[in-house]
C-alpha cells in the first residue's frame, strides 16, 4: 500500500511539473542568475540561496520563473511560500523549512523544481516541517533536505536534530558532502600541502 501511495505521489508531482511549464510561455518568465543550464521554478518556490550565496527571487505575484545555473555541481536552497488568504485576513503567508537541494547540473537537461500538491491552507501548514520539495531533471527526481540559517551571513546547513543548533565541524561536514568530487581532490592536495 505504501508502494502505491509513493507511486501516486511521483505521479502527481511528476504531472504537477509538467503542467509548470505550460501555464506561462518560456519567453514570458522572469529570469534569475546566469549560465547554460534552466530551472524552472513555480511561483511558489523561493530560491533562497545557490552555493552559500543569497538570492533575490521575484516575489510570488510574478508567477513562475527561470533560475539559470551554470553546469556543475551546485546546492540550491529553496522554500515553499503561498500567501493561503481568507474574506476575513489579507497577508497570511505560509513558509516551509528551507531545504538543500544538491546536484551536478548539466547543460542541455530540462529542470524544474516543484512541492507536493497543496489543495488548502490547513495542508499547507501541516507541510511546513516536512517541506516536501523536489528537483525533477533527466531521469532523476532529489528530495530536498531541510536547512537552517545560521549566523549573520545566512550560510544554509543541514538540521541534525530538532533544536536547529549546528556545530562548526557540522558546517565542515557539509560542506563536504555537497562538494563534487574535483573539489574534494583539490581540497585534499591543499591539506597535503600545508603539512
């Protein structure tokens, strides 16, 4: 049963995603960043960050978006925000959890980032910690994993326990782990080299 319910959903954000595209036309969209390779992005989603360095991404009245990256390893951080109105209420904003998304991008491939369905306002609070978001490219669908800010400069790390403290060495290791394979070679020949 749990096959299936997981089936369904990949279905749905894979129909979901397809259905991004179409709504505005390609030369229509706001472009965000530059390089060779295309993000679409719906207007729910903010692109908070790429690689430790913060965006600003048009505001959710703009409609959806192109991010443009170049070709490589790259982290995004992105967040769920739909301002989910009432007759009564104007304003009210619902954000998710930020999350990294972490990928070697190439050039040539269609991307979009997309979230689970939300069909109201009551499930879009139930998904703010659970903040399922997903990068679609090629053959391949990435879970994003959630992030907090942390010190002045927002540099986005992974959250290891629910008080969302992170240690310096927790930084490191992430860092690390969303370092492509050249870079580590790199890093590795600098550390051989300070001895």
């Amino acid at each position: 049963m749990k096959s299936l319910q997981a089936l369904f959903v990949a279905l749905t954000s894979l129909l979901w995603a397809c259905s991004v595209s179409s709504v505005q036309p390609a030369n229509d969209l706001t472009t965000l960043g530059q390089g060779n390779v295309e993000v679409i992005v719906p207007s729910t989603l903010r692109v908070l960050a790429i690689n430790g360095q913060n965006v600003d991404s048009p505001s959710l009245y703009t409609g959806q978006y192109r991010l443009l990256l170049t070709e490589g390893s790259q982290r995004i951080v992105v967040q769920y925000e739909e301002n989910w109105n009432t007759p009564d209420e104007s304003g009210y904003l619902i954000r998710w959890q930020p999350v990294a998304i972490d990928n070697d991008f190439r050039a040539g491939q269609r991307y979009v980032l997309t979230h689970a369905p939300v069909r109201d306002r009551d499930q879009a609070e139930e998904l703010q910690t659970k903040s399922p978001i997903w990068l679609i490219g090629g053959s391949h669908k990435i879970t994003g994993q959630p992030v907090v800010e942390k010190e002045q400069k927002v540099a986005y790390v992974a959250v290891k326990d629910k008080t969302g403290t992170v240690t310096r060495l927790e930084q490191l290791q992430d860092i690390w782990n969303a370092s492509s394979d050249s870079d580590k070679a790199a890093f590795h020949q600098w550390l051989q080299e300070q001895h």
